[in-house]
C-alpha cells in the first residue's frame, strides 16, 4: 500500500511488455476493457467520500495521514503528469500550482508542499478537486479511446489504477483516524444490519516443508516492481496457523499483563508502548471493551480477527503465545496453498473472519528489502517502491478496506513498525514440529 | 483581545452596578440598545464567515490559531454556558458535548479538548454551528425581552458581546494566517478600488511633564477587568511620537543590517530570530518588496504603517532608531490627549494612516500585569484577564481587524512577545530632550 | 546574580567616576585595598571547589547550569579580556582558543561554544584552568599594583570582582544541581554539628504608606547599571510580612491540594507544573519529608524558610495564602527600612531563619525591565544587564550562597519564572488594611 | 559489537557445554587459559584509558555513547552480577548502588539509571570505579582458581570477557567522540612515527556461484547467539570487490554531488542528510582536506579506507557507484574464503589499508534478523542480542578497534542505519557479470 509518511510504494511489472507482441486487436479489446476499469475505479474514489463533508475531506489528523480531497486530487495528479503530461505532446496543465501541491514524494518531480501541512490546503476546494478529476478524466478518455493508444499509455494508465486503488485504502484507513480524533467519534458509515456473524473455525497449524520455492511474481497480470523478480529461496520446515489472531485471544493476552512485561518486547518496541503510553490496540476501549470501526464505536466481537496493531504489538505477542510471526517468503507459501476464494468477499468495512487476503494486512517477520536481483525502473517511477526499503516491515494480505482485486499472494505493503492506523493484525507461525 | 495560546483577556466593570440603582424604566431603555448590538454583533460575526468556504473555516494554521468555525461556536458556547444555563432555571444545553469542544481555557467549568486539535473537529460541521448559533440568539433574545431581564442579565450580556468582538479580531487574524499558510496565498476579501490614499503626514515629537497621573478606566461605559482599578502613576517627563512606524521607515531598518546585528536585540529576541530565520516581518516577501494582507499579496507601501511585527523587532527597531517603546501608562497619556475622532473610522481591512485607535495594535514597553489593588472577579470570569499576568507584554490602540466601537485608551491587549500574527506595529516614545 | 540560561545581569555604576577627582595618594589607598579584595575574593572561588574532585567540576546537569570549572574559567577570561587585553599595550592572550571556549554571552566579544556542551570540555582540564587563573591574576596583580593603576583599571577590576561573586553563587547552585541529578545524592559538603536552631519569630505585617518614594541605588559604592538611576515610584499604601514563608506553611499548602487546584495557578505555571509533573519543591521528598541541600538529603525543618521555588509556585502560594507577592520596589522599601544587621550573617549553605539580605532570593512580583531613564553603558559591558530585560521576574535579598558582602537593599536578581534550581523562596505582601 | 544506544548485541554458543563432558584436567587446563585471558583483557581495558583524565572518562557526548568510566564499572559490574552474585552463596555486591547504575539494558535485572545521564555521574570517581575493578578481579580469580570451577563459570567468564572486549571498542568509538565535540580537537594518542604506508592494490571483482551455503557458527570456538544456529541459505550468483572503499573514491562521490542527488538515497537517508546538513562523513573537514582520527586531526590519505559511514551514506555511495553493498550472507562467504592472516594485524588506531577482517567494519545490505531456528537464551542473557532484531543493520568485519582474536567471519555487528560514530565503511557487490 503506498504509505503515507517515510511511505511504502507498488508498481509495474515487465510483463506488460507483452503488449507489444500482441495484435492490434487484441491491444484493442485490452483498451476496452482498461477504460470500463478507468472509469470503475475513478468512481469507487467519488464513492468513498460520498458519506463526507467537505470539511471531513479537508481534515489532516496527522503528518502520516492525508486529507481525504488530497487523495482525490493528489491520483488525478498522477495520471495527469505521468501520462497526460509525459505522452502528450502539447497538453497543459489543469492548474500549474497542483504540480507543487499534488505531488507526494516524487523528488525527479520537483519540490513539494510539506506533508504536514496538507490539513492547511482549504483551497483549492473540494469542488474545485472534483471539478479537476472530470478534467483529467477527459483527457484520459480521449487518450484511451484513440486509435493509436500505445502500449506505454496502457501501461501507465495500469499503474495508475492501481496507484488510486492504493490511495483508495489510505483515504480509508486516513478518515478512520481523522474521525476517530474526534472526541465525539462520529461514523463514516452506518453499520449495515446484516453483518454475517463470525463463523467461529478452530485454529490449526499446517506444515511446509524444507525446501527450495519459488518467491515472487511471475506470470500474467499486473504486478508491482517490488514484487520481482520471482527467485529461488530456501526454507526451512515451518508451520503457518490456519486462523488470525482474534480479539478474544489478543485480549487474553493483555489481561496476562502482555504490555507490562519488558521481555515480551523488542527494545524498541518497548520504548515505543512507553512513550506511547499504550496498552491495548489504537483503536479499542478497554473500559467499555469496545472499538473503533468505520461504523463507529461498536462492542469488541471475541471471534473477530484483532486489527490495527503495530508491528511491535503483533511481535510480542506472537512471543507470549510461543510462536513466530512468519517471513514472508512463508506467508507466500502458505497463501499460495490455503487461500480461501476471494469470490465471496464480503463488503464490510470491519475484519468478521479469518482469511488470507482482503480481510487484514498481517505483520510479517521481514524487513522491507529488495528481492536479489531487483532493480529499480528508470524514471520517476523508480520512487515508487525502491527508495522505502529501510526500516519498514512488510504485511501481506489485504484488507477490508482494499479495494476489490487489488490483491493476491505476492503483494508486498509495508510500514515502519510502530504503525497501527492502518488495518494490520497477524497469524501466527512456528518451526516445524516433529512429528 | 482574548487571546488564543497562552492567552490574553478581557473583561467588565463594577460600574455596571449602577444598574441596581436605575428606575425601571431606564433599565427597558437600556434593555431594547442591548438587544439591537445583541443582534447587530451577532451578525457581524456571520458577515465575517460570508468570504469563507466551510473547508476555510475548518483550518487551524498553528497552536495559537483558531478555526473560524470554532470561534463561531465557542462564542456561543460563551453566552449559552455563562448566561443561559448559569441564569436561567431548567435550562438544558443544545448539546452537551460542547462544553467539552467549546471551552476555551476556564479550568471552572471543566475539561476541554486540545486547543492544537481544533483543526480536526470537522464534525459539527459549519451548518450545525450555525443552527446552533440560532438557537443560542433565540433564548437569549427571549431571555433579553423578559420583562424580569436583570442587571446581572444585562451585565453579562454586555461582557458576551465584548467578548464575541474580541473573537471577530482574532477570526480575522487567524483566518489571515491560515490563508497565508496556504501556498496559492488566497485572498481573504477582494480590495476595494477607492482605498484612501496615505496622507504623509511629518512626524513629530510630543512632550508630556513629569507628574502624578492617573492610569485606568473611569466613569461610564464598559471596561474590562484588567483596566482597573484607575490609580495613580509617576510618570518622568517623556516625549510620544506623533505618527506610527512606516514601512519605509521599517525597511531602512532591514537594509541597514537591523536583522543581523545582536546589539539590537533582547537577548530572546535574538534567540528567536536565529530560531525562526526571520529577517523581515511575517508577512512580508522582501524579494517582490510585497506583503501578504487581507487582500493577497499586495505592493509594500512605504507611508502605510509597519504592521505584524512581534515585541522583538519593534523593541530592537525602537533601540536601532535611538528611541524607546513607550510604557503603557505613557501611551494611555498619549492617546487620551492626542487620539483623533474614530467616527470617521475607514472599514479597510490594512492599515493606511497613522492613529492612536484602530489602525494599529501599538506594542509597549510594559510587561502585562495587574494594576495596584486588582483584585480579579469571582467564578470563572476570574480566568478572563488574570491568569494570563505572565510572560505577556501589553500593545495600545486597536486594528483595523478590531470591531467598530470596541476600542478605548485604556484598553490592554497583551500577547507574548514572539507573537506577530496580530496586527501589531509601533510608535516611538523617547526621553524628555532638554528644551 | 549573572544568570546561566537565558541570563541575569549585574553591573557598575558611574559613581567610580569620583576617582578622577581624589588625589593620587586616595587613589592609591583605594588600590591597596583592591588587592586586598581581589586576593580573598580570588581566593574563595577556590575554596568553593576544594571539596569537589576534577570529575564534579566537569559536570553540566542541564543548559541552565554550567560546570564549576567552566566558572573558574570563564571569571578568569573576564578579566583577562575587559581588563588585561583592553587595558595593556601587547598583552598576549594565555590561550586564544579560551575567548571561544569561555565567552558567556558577549555578542561583541565574538563566536563563542554553545552553552549547553560546556560539559563536554573534559579539556582544558581543571589543572590548566587553575594554571590559567595563576597567570591572569599575576598580570592583574601587576597592573593594580603599578603607579599608573587608572581609574578605568579599578573601576573594571570592581566589575570583574562582583563578576566573580556572581558566579561564585551560580557554582554552588549550580554543583547542587549537579550532585542531586546523581541517583547516590552526594552532599557537597558534611554539615557542621553546630548549626544553630531556628528561631521561631511570629509572622507580622508592617504598613507602609501611600507616597512617593525613591527608589534604585544612589550614593556611595558599587552598583550595577540595572539599579540606576535612582528615580522617582508612586506607591498606594501596602504591607509586607515580617517573615520568608516556611517550610511548614508551604507544607499545608501542598496538603491543602494546592498542586492540584488550577485556580491558583497563573496560566503558564499551570502548565509549567502539568508538563514537569510538579507536585513539591524541586528538592524535596514528600515521601520522607526530607529535602536535598548541600549537606546531602536531610529532614524538612519547619520552620526554616521554604526554598528553591519557582516564580510559579512563589505565586501560587500567595494567592492560596490570600496575599501578594510585592512589588520590587515594596521590597525595596521593607527592606531599608527593616533589614537585621548583617554582620551576624552565618556561613550555613542552607537558609535556617528569616532575614531580609543573605538567606533566601525571593520572588517579587515585578517582571525584570528597565528602570526610567536607564541606559546600558557602551561596548561590551552593555550585554550585562540590558538585553535581559525580558521574560524574568526580579528576585531580591541574597542567600546563603551569596558572598558576604555581595547584596544590598537595590540589588535586583533576575530569573525566568519557571526557574528553581536557584535559592529562591519568598515573603508575602498584601493590601494595606484599614485600621 | 554491543551497542550503545538503542544497542546491538553478541553472545554465546551452546558449544561450551562440551566442557562438561571433558575429564577434570581438560577442564582444569582450560582454567589456566582462561585465567591467563581473564587477567590480559582486564589489563586492556585499563590500559585503554591509561592516556585520559578522570575528567576525560568522565564526558558522554550524546546519549548513544557512555564515559569510559561507565564503561569500566558496568564490564564489571557485568561479571559481578552474572558470575559472582549468580553463582556464589552468600556474595554480597560492592555497593548496592551499582545494580542501579551501571546496569545497560537488561530489564530482568531491575530499573536502571537514564542512559542519557550517564555523564552526569561523577560519583562514584574514576579512582572509585579502578577500585570496583579491583574487588571484583580479585573475587573472580579466587572462583576461577577453585578447584570447583564449574562448567558454567567457564561459560559465562568466557561470555563476561567477550562482553569486555566488545566495550573496549565502544570505549574508544565514544571517546574519540567525545574528544571530537571538544573545539580543541585533542588527540587520543600521539601518531606513531612508523605507520606503515597504504599499500595500493588495485581493486578487483571476486565471483561467487549459485547455490545453497551454510551461513553461521559451527565448530569450536566462542560465538554469539545471534551467530546461530548455522543454516543453509540459498544464493543467486554475485559478486564481491576485493577492496574497501577508499578516501580517494568517496570524495570523488561527494565532488560528484553525491550529497546533493536525492535520487541516490534511500527516502529516510535523504531525510537524514538534509536534518543533519550532513555534507561529507562525520569526521571530515571538507575545507582542509583532514578528519578527525583518534591522533587527532591528520590529511585525508586517498588510498586510505573510508570510514565512519552511516549506512545511508554507504547505500548512497554504491548506488552511485553503480554497484551494491553485499548481504551479510555474501560478505560471509567472501570473507571466508578470502580473508588474509590476520596474525600480522598492525595496531594502528585509523584503519590504513584494506582487508575483510580488523580494519573497518563494513555495512551489508541486511537488516538484523533472527537466522532460521534462533531462539534467545533464557534468563538475562536472553536480551543480549535478541532484543535488538529491529530497525538496525547488520556490519561484519571487525576493526582497528577492535580488539585482537575478538573478530570472526561469522560475527555480526549491528546498528541503526544513521549511526556513524562507529568505525563503519563499505566493500562493495554486484550481481554476477555473465562472463
């Protein structure tokens, strides 16, 4: 998920490529179907501010998060200069202040507004955003729909699909916690009335073993840089858990005294819970024993996987509870092999079940590195993903709040391990036992 | 003023005590001219809000800054918790939570939410201050009708609507400063084309006697707490410039090395400069010779008064000119003596012209404090003035941000002396020449 | 007193000026005894260290405060540079890298270290330093013992001498401050079996009339630029205490809830006290009811006079007590007119009875500025006093780690109010009563 | 290498426990050796601070780095509390105090003092703390001398000496800082007159194949438990310079403007840069062409390795340079099978020439992980190194100051990437050339 503060990134792969062998045809057919998803996917971004005020969409909680109509302008910004800008000869600028406003962390794309001070942009207004997506829009569509669509737009405009697909879980996660500091912690949503309850399936450990994998994109279909190049990667045995960790369990694990005992803790996770005072998940109530949801506030559901914990919380308590988080190189494995089918993904706005993708992000054991072998693409773009591979740990799954088909096994989100704002819980992994 | 982050105050007089003395009758009188400025404040403080989008209004530029939203509210919250619930007998509060939201800094009537994170309360949304804003103006104008309206009714009401003109100033100030905060640098209102030209008129020195004087309001008419009790005060023969500090004049400065040289500054002031990189007062661009006002960015006129200085660049201008900042006692002779007619008061929205009242907050040489025999009022009206008597220094005199009628010689505004986002300037003062 | 962090001030009057009139041979008379003075005084910064080893006189606790051998140093390169190299034909500095490392605040004197790493100069060691002293009082000894010792040489030796008082008073303070940060609390020195016991004097109030007074340093003898010029104060009648304000007093007031209670507290003290979690003197243990001192930890006594405060909770009392804290120059008056005798004055390191001069600095209510017509005197000496005039409270009466000799009724001390770690306590004032 | 600040670790093998399977004069054997070591590395220690001051192991200039004197007390208060409080009946601790003090980082052990304060403890003296040295030696050769040494007395003396010998290169890493932040610049020690010239060899590329390594310890010898266990690790086919980066090579980066392309940053290293306004390594002066060495400031020799890089700086270099740094795995394998002797190792205090092992330690591109199957020992020592796996990168190599036979191929060092008081370079890898 391109994050917000030091950031984390996605991206392209070489497959597209492929587009330049393929016939004109066929690119045709392909460009139909990028334009019905265009436009799918320019809408679900209006579609999430539709409960908003103009100024929810204005507000910044923090340097981390951004203001829901800097997410609506900032994606348009994106196609806008990356394609619109890169590809067509002549094309001028919407607005030329955005290009300082609008832009996140591209450093070849010149300087930039400080990231704390987004909050501050009441002008230009949400309308005139709107009205600054429909331009841009335009010029997409033209551009799309003209006989002599090449294979970079087509690539590009992928890429930036699943940029404000990305940008579309931040302004999720980002009102979440701009309501939430509110102290009347009003709702984005109302919770709908038939919310399935959980279905409550008993944990059990699943074996892999020892062995060289394959780790990493491959094939069709879109995928980020960061993703490749798939490689060969020696494991060995391990045992991944069939369920996340649920709130009954984690709350065990606090009412064990999990936040008041050092050894738990790395060292700097330990820091972080005193300085932060914390001692139970961002978002939970431990007097009332409820939470904070997209719904508001609402009672903490035992069965319900426990989200919004920072990596040092998943961390210890995997270390309370015996166990491991996985590498990813494991998840992969492991959601290779068990992932349920996505098919039936529920439309909630709050984690109900265990799964391996689109319900909650999982803390994995592994710091944010590039695969051997990778390299960067040239261009602006190489800062989409290579330049936050220090001091991030990555999470693999997807959440609730990720939009529709933009996951699978081998995406990689990352975050510096203190956050929690985003919808991150964990599954637990062991070494191998013997049998 | 009120003032925002550590704060200033304001407050009223035992004069109104007279009330209890009146006939009846006089007491209606009154009532009827206090419904009519109820009525006519109230709704400068909605024409003030009429240039501003609700994102504008949502924006907190700085901890010391507030939303305009919040000041709408917050002076509600002023006359609903200290007169409609204090006075009136069953009377239940629109929403309890604002006592919470709204508070402002009277430890006495509760907690409060962080004054740095008003800038998050997107909810209640502006409509809602509004509606509540009404409801406020409806129970207090039947409150005001009630043949029963009391003297502390009307007394309270009197500190209400000063205090409400207190917050239209600090709306403006804070509005001026979250706009210039934005990088587009919009304008707050449209200039209008027949501003008055400067009048040159050639400073000159006033000569006032050694003496016994008398310091403080008096007599009729409402005053704040602060500027009383009237007393006596010795005073050396001193001298007060005719003409407030210019642009041109401040420029000088500049271009002399004034910024540059310590032995101009208060050892604070020369630690806050460093600190902050100033070199030139906050608004101002040296490089396009331009300032940004209420009006966006506008040409430096050299007659036009130096405005949005803090204590410390016009203390170290004073010390670089060979002259003083006067102390308050001598400005208040200054101003009782010398103040032109403010019936002819401009509406500009920037300084244009040289005046003791309503150009120009004038900083002194005074640190705020209380005057002998001070005694601050019971209840939390104490908190108004008296507990802001540290590390404050007191400016003279009014802006053109202050609302019509508001200002008197004896009036104290205080501030600390980074400060600079007020309409602050200066005049000089010097020891009495040998004649 | 020359004070460590943003500073203090101290300075010499121009009544050094009579020298020019008095014939050589009272010239020469006087700079006998200069000698005299400069030897003891020279000498007893010595003695200040002799229970302290290389290591305690290194340690810098916090920015405020300043190793005791960077005093030794820095009181030494005083009169190395205002006297021996502005005064000599030819004069070679001992070290010219000790103009950077040992400048205080001289903005004229040129680049200096920052403040807050003096503690890192483990070189120059002490033994240099005290080498360094050697040298710069033989050429001192040299000059004030030649037949052409100028007015202006003893004029600035007076200077240098009262200097180096002032820091005499901050190296105890500030090595008190050093050896309580140290968890083992190590006292400075062993306290002597004979210390006499307190005497418990009734409080009283004293009147004083309404009237005019003189106020500031006048006549014979050294002063300092901030006491001058001596000028004219109208004063509305008041009455002082007796009696400093006692351990046990303050006592009632901690167990009254007065650390508690918001409305005692002026705006920024209630913040200074929530932010330094102050629930006691800095130096107490409200546990065992002891306090640290330089004698180590030992029992709170009763009636001893209450000490290390800051201006918040000096204020804070008086309020509780339903009194004032007076004004300067009511202290002033008091004390002229009520001071003991100082002759009797004990050589105790922590104040044990009430006394106008030598136990206890305490706090006034007047903010630390310029007195009428007051001028800073050219150069370097200028940045004494002058640029300090902001932000701090005055404190009067000396304590018992002044030197003997250094306080007087006109002495004004100066410290930022949140300030403590200085010996300050204070005596209550109020409103004359109607007899 | 054990870290200072947010720390590092080391630690000890299950291997020892084969001492319990050796006959009673193995054992008895091992003693003797183990005596002979125990009394050389004490001495080195003293020996380390034999060219300081009290005043000088006194100073920390940053909270990363501790006084030599705390170095001193806390290796033994490190034997005392693992060895002689655990295993002796009835010993009873120097001075109580000491737990509290000198304790690091081991929360089993109970609170400790502030690391940040360290040098603010001048008690107890440097005289003090050689005293503590001595009572403890003394109690410790009387247990190793026993007839009843026990295998675990081996054990853990051998962990207490390694421990020693890691903040022997602490101690001086933090007293060369401390020297440094003196503007005086003293030197450590005197340059000897006969420090051999750079040999200048000229760089090569070393290939390594694909394929399936065993990465770790094994075999005999003392180890870290974060050197275990040995596992197999997958490897693409890379290859390794034979040379360190040199002065020469890194200011052609810099006059390049390598401090000036963000591109060729990780994002927080350009963070990092730009806070900083880091424009060369740490104990560079760009001006004069020299650096800061423990013999004070020497010229920059070109052909000289490049040392004390944050590891954001040696990223940003071999990006630049085209080329990689290597994973810990690759360096390891390099290292083994290309590392001189080092039974020649010079001891000079600046490193002077190129090698694997003893003369920089060398950034890889790993971040500080568990190795497959790790897990912590209990007890204590279980916070050695396990607690640090987080935001900090593994170096390998050793250095100059690291003292002799305490370096390994399999030795991993860790610290946080902006740390470069270390004495920290880079060697550099690429992905193997098809030949």
């Amino acid at each position: 998920m391109r994050k917000a503060g030091p950031a984390t990134g996605l991206f392209c792969t070489p497959r597209v490529s492929r587009f330049a062998i393929v016939s004109g045809e066929a690119t045709w057919v392909r460009t139909i179907n990028l334009i019905e998803r265009y436009q799918a996917i320019r809408a679900h971004s209006l579609a999430l501010v539709q409960p908003l005020s103009a100024e929810d969409c204005n507000v910044q909680s923090m340097p981390d998060a951004s203001p829901a109509k800097w997410h609506l302008a900032h994606t348009s910004w994106f196609f806008e200069t990356l394609i619109l800008q890169a590809l067509t000869e002549g094309y001028t600028a919407h607005d030329p202040a955005y290009a300082f406003l609008f832009n996140s962390y591209y450093n070849a794309l010149g300087e930039r507004h400080a990231r704390p001070q987004r909050g501050l942009l009441s002008r230009p207004s949400l309308d005139e955003v709107l009205r600054y997506r429909t331009v841009v829009d335009d010029a997409m569509l033209v551009q799309l729909s003209s006989t002599q669509a090449t294979t970079e737009l087509l690539h590009l405009t992928e890429i930036g699909l699943n940029h404000e697909q990305q940008h579309q879980e931040l302004l999720l996660t980002d009102i979440k916690h701009a309501l939430f500091c509110n102290p009347l912690r009003p709702a984005y949503r109302t919770e709908p009335a038939n919310i399935a309850t959980v279905a409550a399936n008993k944990p059990s450990w699943r074996r892999f073993e020892a062995g060289l994998y394959r780790i990493g994109h491959s094939g069709e279909g879109f995928c980020y840089d960061n993703e490749t190049p798939e490689h060969q990667h020696y494991l060995q045995a391990f045992e991944l858990n069939s369920q996340l960790v649920r709130n009954g369990e984690y709350l065990e694990f606090i009412q064990a005294g999990g936040y008041e005992q050092a050894e738990l803790w790395l060292s700097d996770g330990w820091d972080w819970r005193l300085q932060q005072q914390q001692t139970a998940p961002l978002y939970w109530d431990l007097d009332s024993l409820s939470e904070y949801t997209a719904y508001g506030m609402v009672a903490l559901r035992p069965e319900a996987p426990v989200c919004h914990l920072s990596f040092y919380e998943a961390d210890a308590y995997a270390r309370w509870a015996g166990a491991l988080l996985p590498t990813e190189a494991e998840w992969e494995l492991g959601c290779r092999q068990y992932r349920e089918d996505d098919a039936a993904a529920d439309t909630v706005l709050h984690p109900q079940r265990s799964a391996w993708l689109n319900q909650l992000w999982q803390w994995t054991a592994s710091p944010y590195q590039a695969y051997p072998g990778y390299r960067p693409p040239p261009g602006p773009l190489g800062e989409y993903n290579a330049k936050f591979m220090c001091n991030q740990m990555v999470l693999r799954g997807g959440s609730v709040f990720t939009p529709p088909g933009h996951s699978r096994p081998t995406y990689r989100n990352f975050f510096p391990p203190h956050s929690c704002w985003q919808m991150s819980g964990l599954r637990l992994a062991r070494d191998a036992q013997s049998s």
